[in-house]
C-alpha cells in the first residue's frame, strides 16, 4: 500500500512539467539564493548618494526591501481580520432588496 | 487649415459612431483611426492653439503642450494596440465606446481650457462606463452604475469649481491654477476623484474587474492617467498632493495583497502606480514632473500588457480567482512569458520601462530632500514587486497546478501583447526617445551602477519576502472593505430601514391620523373655549382668504405709509 503510493508519486513526479518537480525547485532556490548574495556582494563595491546617510549602509536595499515588505503582508493579514468578507457579501443586500421589491 | 477644425480626439469619438456601419469599415476604423490621430498630433507645430469664440468666452480646442503631446501620443497608441487585442473578440458596442473614450481622454490632453476639458471629461464618463456596460452581465451592469455615479460626482465637484473659477478670475484658461478660494479646491477634487484618491478609490477595483477580458484593458488606460495629466497642469507642486499619493501607493499594495480576484489585483496596483505620479506631481520640481509624465507613459504600456494577460487567461477559461488558477504556464507559455515581462516592468525591475521612470519620482525626492518620502517610495518599490510583480504571475500562471490545460490565447490578443513587452523592453533599454518627448530637459541618467545595485537589492530580496512568507500569503475566497461599503451597504441599508418605518407608519398613520382627529374634535367640543369662534375649526379656504388679507393689507401700508 505505501510502496504503491511512493511509485504513484514518483510516477507523478516524472509526468510533471520540469519546472514542478522537487528537485528543480531545490535548485530554483540554490541559484536564487546565489543571486541574493551576489547583489549584497555588488553592494560593496559602489557607493550609494541619496545623502541621508543610511542608504550606503551595508546592504540596506537588501534589509530594507525585505523588511519592508514582510511589514505589509503582516499589516495586510491583519487588516485582512477587519476588512475581509465573503465574496457575496454585497449581493446579499441587492438580493434582499429586490426580494422586498418583488 | 480645415482639418484643424475639430480636435484630433474627436476623430476617435466621431469615427467611433461610424462603427455599427459593418465589420470592414469597423476594423478599418481601429486601425486606421488612431494612426491618423497620432500623425495629426504630431503634425501641430509646438505651442499650437486654435481659438474659437463661444457665449463671450475664447475656447481653446486645441492647445498643444508637450506635456499633452505625451499623454495624446500613448492614448493613440493605447487605442490601437487596444484595439488589436480586441477587434475579433470584442462586441461593437465595446470597441466603439472604447474609442468614444480613448477620443475624449485625447481631447482632454489637447484642451486648452476649462469649457472644452470638461465636455470631453464627461464625454469620458459615458464611454467608459459604456465599456463596462458591453461585458452584458448583471454584475457589470451594477457596477457601471455605480461607476457612473462616482463619476458624477466628479464631474459635479469639477463643474462647480469651473463655474466658482471663472466667476473668481474671469479666466477659463487650463493652466496651472492657485489654491485660492473653494472654486479651485473643487476643480483639485474633481481631477482626484477620476484619479483613484481617497476616499474614492474602491471604484477602480469595484468597476475595471467587472468589465469584458478586453474592456478591463481599455479601462485601465485613460481615466486614472487623463487625471493625472489635468494634475500636472493644473496643480503641479501643491504639496497635499504628496500625502494623497504616498496613501494611494501603500493602499494599493495592502488592498492587493488581500484580493483573490487576478484582475482586482491589477486595478488596485493602478491606484498604487498612479500613487507614485501623483506623489511627483506633488513634489512638483521639473525632474517630479517628467517623472510623473514618463511614468504615467510607461504605466499605461505594462498595466494594458499585464490587463491583456490577464483577459486571455478569463477569455479561455473564464475564470478570475487566483484559488482557481494555477499552472497555466504549461499550455499558454506566450501568455505567461508576455504577463511576466509586464509585471517585471510594473515592478521596475533593471532593463524595463518602469525601472527608467519610476526612478526620476525617486530621485527628485531624494533632491529636494524629502527623506521619508524617499524611504516611502523605496518601500513602495519593494511592495509593487510583491503585490503586483511576483503575486500576479505567480497565482496565475505557476503555484499548484489547477489541472486547466486552456489553448494558448488568440492570435491577435499574442500580437497585441507582444508589441506592448517589446515597448516595455525597448523603453527600458532605450529610454532616450521618451525622455526627448518630456516636457522638460531630461537630465537624469537611470543606468548607474549605484542605481542597479540597489533596485537589485530591493527587489529580490522582496521576492525572498513574497516566497518566505508563501503560506500567509494563502489566497480566501473573499473580498475586502473599502470606502464604496457606505455607499453600497450603509446606504441601502439604512434606506431599506427608513422604507421599513415609513411603511409601518403609513398602515399605522391613516388609523392613526383617524384617531388623533377623533379625538381632538371630541377635545374641542368639550372644551369651554369651543363657545367662540376663533377657537372653532376653520375652513381651509377662510384661512386662505384672511391669509391673503394680510398680505394685502402689507402691500398697501408699503405702498402709502
């Protein structure tokens, strides 16, 4: 039974376009990873002149565009208890209206 | 001389009358019109005004500025390429609004004064909303109407301040005007509301999404950017307009984050990216301004693009929500790599148009010294890549496979969608052209080694940030409050609970009314004062007739006393 579902996900793994499988997306990430260091090795080698100071500090894009941008999905989460509602949220209404309408 | 007579836009409007006339003339129409739209722009000599008298005012239906040349000549661009990705899909009702629309947007960039902008402001109104009306379905239908009434007001906003200006200044000249009096103050509200501001935003993500794969696209290009052109204009360095845009940004990117619809996603990253133009145009130096225009250029390319990508993926398989996309890459590979391009370039990413215009905003920032304006808007570049660059390509195209496997798009959808990545590209790599076009001297130099470094920086490692926190990023079937809960919730509502009263009251008012007459005769008739006269019930016709004794008796004691 359990070797029956581990051939059936290696078979599966095989039907997979390249881009899905296990162990390309390993390697998606290993070269990603690479790129990321490559940019804050980048960094040292220029000198940033926006004259606040901060931004030629060592790799400030790189802590500050992550940083940043794990704020807002955070503050968007917890917006999100606020503001979300289901999807027929205002069609509730309209149907209400126009059943009293009728 | 003759063919200056009417602004070129209305070569886009009329000939968008001519279309029901049959399919040929109809698709000669699309591509023909446009083209002949952009050579006639370009024909006029700079600083070109045509004056015509009209009740004691001149009108100036055309005026060319340089700033007017550049929204003119991406409109006509935008109709055609627009054009193209719908001519066999779209009704005629909606390619002929559509050009109905782009001409008025046109007409706006060549206006020379208040009278003319405002006609084909709201000439704008009634073809957009035509457009959203074309999709025929209940949803869009609804939500044109309240699109039309946001516009409205608008336009009412803007017509109060026209008429308050001209009564202040004697002037009907478009030009840059001063916060004086509530007349401009209007007029400034009247551009911020067609432009997405607070409080009105939601109408762009409560209207764009509900239209046709190919009505979104047009929608997406000329109302938003029309505003800012007015803005720029009229209202160039009025500070307010710094806070407004920097709000606008970061609601774009946190309302984003929260949709699940693909093409509500797109229309609230417009508001974050006419955010970054209206915050230049607040800054208002001539590096902000230029910045504005050349942003609002390059917007209007990859915003159609990834609105196109989008539309081809609804249009073949009618779907909207990213819970039921996914893996489309495997079968509509054009599709995927064209929306990829146009989300690279949203995001500004190195060698893509918005990477050489989106800087300028950031850069006169950074000169004038404006140091949280500069952290905001490098934040913000960190966040369009999240909710707009990586987000939207991301649940489309790749994440889990949804088991769809849809025909590559159209045909002429692909053209389409090809020539606007190869602008984004080309202007990105070769943005010397635009920068000759701009209104001011360009002295700005995008590809230093500094600038690449750190828009590398910024952007990848907000990618690393978009794929860390993948699992919150787990789409709902849900849709998010916004401003528009007032008016399609609290108003409805409370109008449904007036009815309600009104209704109780009405069966209970006429037993009621009864009774309380009942009794107040059964009062007076007990009463000792029901002896005299004055206390008796009158006639409603004495009261009348001793009414119109007094007012006699006025008249003649004005006229002999």
């Amino acid at each position: 039974m359990n070797q029956e579902t581990m051939s059936e996900k290696a078979i599966n793994e095989k039907d997979k376009h390249w881009l899905l499988r296990q162990e390309n997306i390993r390697k998606l990430w290993i070269g990603f990873i690479a790129v990321l260091v490559l940019t804050v090795v980048a960094g040292l080698f220029v000198h940033q002149h926006e004259s606040f100071g901060i931004e030629d500090s060592f790799a400030f894009f790189a802590w500050y565009g992550f940083i940043t941008c794990v704020g807002m999905v955070v503050f968007a989460k917890l917006l999100g208890i606020f503001l979300k509602r289901p999807e027929d949220y205002y069609d509730k209404v309209s149907e209400i209206n126009e059943a009293h309408h009728d | 001389m003759t063919e200056l007579f009417f602004p070129p836009g209305l070569l886009l409007v009329l000939g968008a009358l001519l279309m029901p006339l049959g399919l040929k003339v109809r698709n000669l129409l699309i591509f023909g019109l446009p083209v002949l739209c952009l050579a006639l722009v370009w024909s006029l000599p700079a600083d070109y005004v045509f004056t015509l008298p009209f009740l004691g005012f001149e009108l100036e239906p055309v005026k060319v500025t340089s700033t007017g040349r550049v929204f003119a000549t991406i409109f006509c661009i935008m109709a055609l390429v627009g054009g193209i990705f719908a001519y066999r899909q779209a009704s005629t009702l909606e390619l002929a609004a559509a050009f109905a629309y782009a001409g008025s947007a046109i007409g706006v960039t060549l206006s020379g004064d208040l009278i003319t902008l405002f006609i084909f402001w709201e000439v704008m109104a009634i073809g957009s909303t035509l457009v959203i009306w074309a999709a025929k379905h209940d949803g869009a239908y609804r939500a044109s109407i309240r699109y039309l009434l946001i516009h409205l007001l608008g336009g009412l906003f803007l017509m109060a301040g026209i008429a308050g200006h001209v009564i202040d200044t004697g002037s009907i000249r478009f030009e840059a005007l001063q916060l004086d009096s509530i007349a401009q103050y209007l007029i400034l509200a009247g551009f911020l509301v067609n432009a997405g501001a607070p409080p009105f935003s939601a109408w762009i993500a409560d209207a764009y999404p509900e239209a046709s794969p190919s009505g979104s696209v047009f929608l997406s290009a000329f109302t938003t950017k029309t505003a800012v052109f007015t803005l720029i204009i009229a209202f160039p360095g009025t500070w307010i307009l710094i806070p407004i845009g920097i709000f606008m940004i970061f609601y774009g990117i946190i309302y984003a984050l929260l949709e699940n619809d693909m093409r509500r996603i797109l229309a609230y990253s417009i508001v974050n990216q006419v955010g970054f133009m209206v915050t230049g145009i607040g800054i208002g130096t001539e590096m902000a301004l230029n910045g504005a225009t050349a942003h609002a250029f390059a917007h209007i390319i990859y915003k159609a693009l990834l609105l196109m990508s989008a539309g081809a993926v609804l249009y073949r398989t009618g779907k909207r929500r990213c819970t039921e996309l996914g893996g489309l890459f495997q079968s509509m590979p054009w599709t995927t790599l064209l929306g990829t391009i146009g989300a690279l370039a949203i995001s500004s990413f190195p060698f893509t148009s918005g990477f050489v215009t989106k800087s300028m905003i950031a850069q006169s920032a950074a000169d004038q010294h404006l140091m949280m304006v500069w952290f905001a808007l490098a934040a913000a570049s960190a966040g369009v890549f999240l909710h707009a660059g990586i987000k939207f390509p991301w649940f489309v195209f790749f994440q889990k496979d949804s088991g769809m496997r849809p025909p590559e798009a159209p045909g002429n959808m692909i053209v389409a969608m090809t020539v606007f990545a190869l602008l984004c590209v080309g202007l990105g790599v070769f943005p010397q052209p635009l920068y000759d076009i701009l209104p001011y001297t360009v002295s700005y130099e995008p590809y230093t080694a500094a600038h690449l470094v750190a828009q590398f920086q910024l952007l990848l490692f907000a990618g690393l940030a978009f794929f860390v926190l993948l699992p919150m990023m787990k789409r709902t079937l849900t849709i998010s409050l916004d401003f528009d809960w007032f008016y399609r919730k609290l108003f409805p509502a409370s109008s449904a609970i007036v009815e309600k009263i009104l209704i109780v009251l009405q069966s209970n008012s006429i037993e009621g009314a009864k009774a309380l007459l009942q009794g107040s005769k059964d009062l007076t008739k007990f009463k000792v004062l029901s002896r005299f006269h004055l206390a008796d019930s009158w006639p409603t016709g004495s009261m009348v007739l001793w009414i119109g004794v007094i007012l006699g008796g006025y008249l003649l004691m004005d006229i002999y006393l």
